[in-house]
C-alpha cells in the first residue's frame, strides 16, 4: 500500500469514529416517556415496584432490566489488537467497535468499561464488582499472564460467564478452520504434527483447544522468540508455556519444522520463511495470523507448497480467522438459557458450528456482501464470512443446547427448534411473518416455475427451495448456462437431476408450446411465425404457457423489465373473466411490525370498482399472513373535505364496499397519518369504523401507492415481501427488479400455497 492511500485510509478512519457525531454508540431508551404517566412508571414511584420484585427474585432482573442481554467489554488496554500496551483510554474506540458488533451480529446490548489498573487481581476485584450490572463479561486485550490470572479469578467469584475473547474466541474460530482444513487436505486431528510460534493467551488458548479436538500433546512443538519452548528453559518461560515443552535442548523453528502438518502463527511478520514450509508435509495447513502483517504471505507459502492450505488474520486473503464468528453467538446462546458459565462444551458446540455452515451453501445474503469472492467450500473457504446471516441461528443454537445439556443452563430452553426459527426470525425480518406461509405450502407440493431462470438470485432461491419447501422449482434457461452460474455460485442444485429445466432453445415441447400459445392468441392478431419466435425468446410467455398446460401451478417472473411488460403476457395467458389482476399488494416490514400498501402497480388511476374489488382483495391476501386486516381507502381528501378525483373515487369506493357485508374492518378516504395514528382520527372524525391504526392502506393511484412503499423501503428500513398479484388464482406473481433471492423464496411460498388456504 502506497503512503497515499495509507493517508486515505487513516482519514477515513478518522472521519468515521468523529461523525456525524463523535463515537460508535449511543444509549435510546426502549420505553416510552411522552407523559407524566411514563414518568411515574419509569421512574419514582412506579420504578420501586421492579426493585421490590428483583429484591424478592434475584433471576427477575431478567424480566424487568436490561441484565439479561447486556455484556460488559472490560479491557485496561495493556495489548491492544496489533498496537501493544496503549492504555485504558486509547482502547476506548476498540471497545466501543466492539459493542458495536454485538448489537449488530446478535442484538446484544453492551457498555464498553476501560479501567486504568494494570494490576490484574485488581482489574478482577473490579470487574467482580461490576456483577449486578451484566449479564455476562467479556474480558479484551489484556496482556499475558495477567489475562489468566483476571479470567481465573473472575469465573470462580461470578456466576454469570466470563469470556476472554483473544483467548477463547480466536480459539474457536481456529479450531473450526482446523477441522474444515483437515477435511480438505484428507487428515485428521489425531495423527498431525503442529508447530506453533507464539506463546501469547490467543496462542496458548488455541492449542488447549486444538487437543481438545483430538490432537495429541505429544506432537505438538511450541516455539518464541528465544526459539522452542523446551523442559528446562528458563528465560521467558510461563506456566502456560511449560506446559507445551519439548525436549530438553534448545532448538529453532527451523530444526522443527520439518514435517510439520499444521504451523500456527500467533507472533509477528515474517516468522515463517519459504524455506520451511518447503519442509512441511504435503498439503500443509499454515494459519498465519499474526496482524497486520501475517508470519508469511500466502503467495510466498504457495510459491514453496502450491497445494498449501493458508489462513490469515486479514480480510484482504481467503480464510480471515475472525473472532466476530464466535462471540457474538456463544454469547447469544448463553445468554438465552442464563448459563452460569461458558464450558468447553459451549466451546466445542460453537466450533462445530462454525465448521459446519461453511460446508453448506453459501447464503445470497453473504454472497451479496462479498459480492465477486468464490464462496464454495474447499482450500479457499475453510470458515464462513461475518456476515452470513444463519450464523445467528446456528451457533447459538449449538451453544444453547451444550450449555443445557453440561448443566450450566439456569434456564433451559423449552423447545429448541422454536429458539432456533425465533433466531432466525430475529436476523431474517420477514421469516417471522412468513412462518405461516410456509407453513400452508408444506401443505402441498406445487410447481413453481420462474421465468427468469438463469439469474444467480433465482438459482439461489431455487436451491433454497429444494432445503426449506416441498415446493418444486422448474427454471426456464440455458442448461449450461444454469448449470456453469449454479457451480460458480457453490450451488449443490444440478439442471436436469435436482430440477427441472425449460430450454428455450431446444425444448422437446417446443411445438405445443407454440401451438398453445397461438390457440389462445390467434384471434388477437398473433400469427403462427410470431407464436414460434415469442415460445422461443419470452420466458415469462413460455412459464404461462406451462400454468395454463397445467404443467407447473404458478409462474415467478419479473426479476429484470418493467412489471406491464409481464403483465401483458400473464394476463393474454392465464386471464379469464373470472381471472383477472385486481392489484399489486406489498408487504413492507417495518421496525413497528408490518404494513401492507396497495396497489403499486396495476391500475395507474383505478375506478371505484377496482379499488373496492382492490379492498376485499387485501383482505384476503392479508389473513394468509395469520393478521387481521384494518384497511384505510387513502386519498389527499379526508372524509369528504376535498372534492378531487382521488377524494371522488375514493368515496364511490366505500359506497359499493358498504353496500354489501364485510368480514374485515375499513374505513375512508383519509390521509395516512389519520390511517396511522388513531388519536389524530378521532380528532378528525370521531366516527370513524376502524379499530386502531391501519395495517393496510390503499391508494388512489399508484404514484402514491409506489411512492410510499419505495420511501418505506429506502429511508424506512422496509423490507419488501411482494408485490403479490393479487386476481390470478395464485398463479403468477411478477416481482420487480431489486428483489433478493430471500424474496423469491418468500414468493415461491406464497405462490406455493394453494388457493383454497386463502379463499
């Protein structure tokens, strides 16, 4: 890196701690504090009703404090990343970094605490004190021994866990790399030599835990800088240390090298030369960890030992042994059962974990966020990335079960795949309100076919498909081309075998597509030449040629063009008189639950009828969520105060809906923060027939309707499920071009559900 872009880095660093405001964290309260009622319940008098209970019940500051999902980040800055000893201030950004990545990965709240004491029993009287606050303890970057002796002291004196993570969690990370790496290079724990530089607390801990996993103590070889750590030695020598000795002479990395299976490198730059990893074993594993400077480059090791499997602690190389991995999780399961302790069970259970989602396919989440990078499992992806979002459910999930299961659990899990989904929900916005969804297309096994088939987001959702549903997906595309994304991706699907693929090119079927397709749109001007060109160029005609065959239940399209130019063809396909599209309904989930908004896209300025018919729609569409519908008929006039064509329709609107008996609750024309906030309503119109805020507003147009929900989903955090094409009988939805593959799945269940579970 040039000084230049070194000066870059470093102000951009800097202007990102200062702001807009100085700092990583902030505190916002949870409750609200609007009124002098709040007042009396968050503070005096009410407040003495929660401390009388938790006096009563030490375990109830769970219920009613912030205890049960708040870890202190304890440090006094005396070993700071790559920076050494810089004191209990200057670690403040690191800490507070830290507590930002709790929130973030596992929504744990934390208070980062920096304690000017370099006296280590000290430092743990300290932080035994700081008991009653925390839920847990996360001891960082504090200088060996002293990081063993605090550790020590503070896990017999708290019952709460305590957890050194530049011990245990680069520990863990490692030792999940280690096993997916002897995977790869065919050995096992059992059998292999290890050579180690660096007798630090991470160096140490990741050895305690590489025996935990089957290595034998016997080959493993332990060296410093004043060379290995023999019986005997005397000079910079540590009881951890001693207990990894060899031999009784002096010797140097290089004399014990040779052979060598496994080098682990948690020292400094430059430590492991060519020269010796030309003298390890074939296919050697080499974990140079050593920051910012790893103890040999990678293309140096490849250069000596082209079929070496190589690790580092950068971002910028395959395989960065990252502690965010572990802590965050371990700590959300411990949390979740109030483990008195992290054991080496939990240890062990998250390293398993770890391990094992690198093995599966990689997420489209992950793959978005590390877009270009080769994520399929092998040399070159030993761990998974940070920000893969199963994660969450995974490990912690792993650790909650070991910390039940070894008797540290206060407070065992009920039901363990419930804990699981709730996770998931939790990083997974729409899995929560998907869940009865999904749960109605497990109901039957419907044949999804998506038009654009070759799209990586597609295929991702297609093999999500195949683990999550019984739905069947059929992909309309080029077999090669499908097959050559799909392996590029790391996909496990396979054209032909695992799916069924539709070659616009070269389709046995092709003849009676086109002869369907001319029967429907003969007297409509389609002649037999342009049949044949349409079945072989227009995948969305050929996927409603396939519903109206019967040879697939619903058509996904969309994920490129414009939403008409589907439309045109779904509707010339698969519309009837009784089959018609009656609107597009999106599904936007907010930070305060859900809202639904209509119609974003099919009627531009829809008549009386099509935003009643438009209502009782949403209705329907909305209980398939397990909700009950509160609809609000919007328009820029509120309760007749406008005589505007919006105001007009929309009262037209509420004349026909009135005319007839409703099973759901609506009410209109009215602005939206009438629909939203049931006070401003009753000020305006006290009358009003609707119970509580809106959870579905419908528009008069729908620059409204797609104004609203692209403000929702850009400055509001919205995640979109839809647009659902409400009118077709469940048998095509068209989505729009910025869908993820998470929302494909969510619309393959929702077409996968049959018509009868929705009326």
């Amino acid at each position: 890196m040039t000084d230049k872009a070194k000066e870059a880095l470093r102000d951009a660093a800097l202007h990102y701690h200062q702001f807009p405001k100085p700092g990583k964290l902030e505190i916002r309260a949870t409750k609200p504090l609007a009124n002098g009622r709040d007042l009396a319940r968050a503070y005096s008098p009410g407040v003495a009703e929660a401390c009388i209970e938790i006096k009563g019940d030490a375990d109830t500051a769970r219920d009613y404090t912030t205890r049960g999902n708040l870890v202190g980040v304890v440090t006094n800055g005396t070993a700071v990343l790559g920076l050494g000893n810089i004191g209990a201030l200057a670690s403040k950004p690191v800490m507070e970094g830290k507590a930002v990545l709790f929130k973030k990965f596992a929504n744990i709240d934390c208070f980062d605490i920096e304690l000017d004491e370099p006296d280590p029993e000290k430092l743990a009287e300290i932080v035994c004190a700081l008991g009653p606050t925390f839920g847990a303890i996360n001891l960082e970057d504090i200088k060996a021994p002293d990081c063993f002796i605090v550790e020590k002291i503070c896990r017999e004196r708290m019952d709460i866990p305590v957890f050194h993570d530049d011990q245990h969690g680069t520990a863990i990370v490692v030792g999940a790399a280690a096993t997916n790496a002897l995977r790869v290079a065919g050995k096992s724990f059992e059998d292999i030599k290890i050579v180690s530089t660096g007798g630090g607390a991470a160096g140490i801990a990741c050895l305690n835990m590489l025996l935990k996993l089957g290595v034998k103590r016997e080959n493993v070889w332990l060296c410093d800088i004043e060379g290995l750590v023999y019986q005997g030695r005397e000079k910079d020598m540590t009881p951890q240390k001693a207990e990894y000795a060899q031999g009784t002479t002096p010797a140097t990395l290089m004399d014990v090298i040779d052979g060598a299976d496994l080098f682990l490198g948690l020292s400094g730059p430059g430590v492991l030369k060519p020269e010796m990893v030309a003298k390890m074993a074939s296919k050697p594993i080499i974990f140079a960890l050593a920051n910012p400077n790893p103890e040999i480059s990678p293309d140096d090791a490849r250069a000596v030992a082209p079929d070496a499997i190589i690790a580092t602690g950068r971002s910028d190389y395959p395989n960065q042994v990252n502690n965010v991995l572990c802590f965050p999780f371990i700590f959300r399961g411990a949390l979740d059962v109030g483990a008195t302790d992290i054991n080496d069970a939990m240890k062990i259970a998250c390293v398993d974990g770890i391990a094992a989602l690198a093995r599966e396919t990689t997420s489209a989440e992950a793959a978005a966020a590390y877009s270009g990078e080769h994520l399929t499992f092998g040399a070159d992806y030993l761990i998974p990335k940070p920000f893969d979002p199963r994660l969450m459910g995974v490990v912690a999930t792993s650790v909650a079960k070991a910390a039940m299961e070894s008797g540290v659990a206060k407070r065992p899990l009920a039901d363990v795949d419930a804990y699981k989904a709730n996770l998931d929900g939790s990083v997974f916005k729409s899995a929560f309100l998907m869940r009865p969804v999904f749960e109605a297309a497990r109901s039957a096994s419907r044949r999804i076919v998506f038009a654009e088939g070759e799209d990586e987001r597609v295929l991702r959702a297609a093999q999500a498909i195949m683990e999550e549903t019984t739905e069947q997906p059929i992909l309309i595309g080029r077999p090669e081309v499908i097959e050559a994304r799909a392996e590029r991706a790391g996909l496990k699907i396979k054209p032909g075998v695992d799916l069924q693929i539709v070659n616009p090119e070269n389709d046995p079927r092709y003849r009676d597509y086109w002869n369907t397709y001319h029967d429907i749109m003969a007297r409509r001007g389609v002649t037999p030449n342009l049949a044949r060109a349409i079945m072989r160029t227009n995948t969305t005609a050929i996927g409603a040629v396939m519903v109206h065959r019967n040879e697939a239940d619903s058509l996904i399209c969309g994920t490129f063009g414009q939403f008409l130019w589907h439309m045109k063809y779904v509707t010339e396909i698969l519309g009837s008189a009784s089959l018609h599209p009656v609107a597009a309904l999106s599904l936007m989930i907010l930070e305060d639950g859900p809202l639904f908004i209509a119609d974003t896209q099919v009627h531009a300025e829809p008549t009386p009828e099509q935003i009643a018919e438009t209502v009782i729609s949403c209705a329907r569409h909305i209980r398939r969520f397990g909700i009950d519908p509160k609809i609000a008929l919007c328009s820029h006039s509120q309760f007749g105060n406008l005589d505007n064509s919006s105001g007009r329709r929309m009262r037209a609107a509420m004349e026909i809906l009135d005319a007839a008996p409703r099973d759901f609750a609506y009410e209109g024309e009215m602005h939206v923060d009438s629909a939203l906030d049931v006070e401003l309503r009753n000020r305006v119109f006290p009358n009003a027939h609707l119970p509580g805020p809106a959870n579905c507003l419908v528009f008069a147009n729908t620059d409204a309707a797609s104004g609203v929900r692209n403000i929702l989903k850009m400055k509001g955090g919205g995640l979109e499920v839809g647009p659902i094409l409400m009118g077709l009988g469940n048998k095509a939805h068209i989505v729009t071009p910025s869908i993820t593959a998470r929302g494909l799945l969510n619309m393959s269940a929702l077409a996968g559900t049959p018509v009868a579970h929705y009326g």
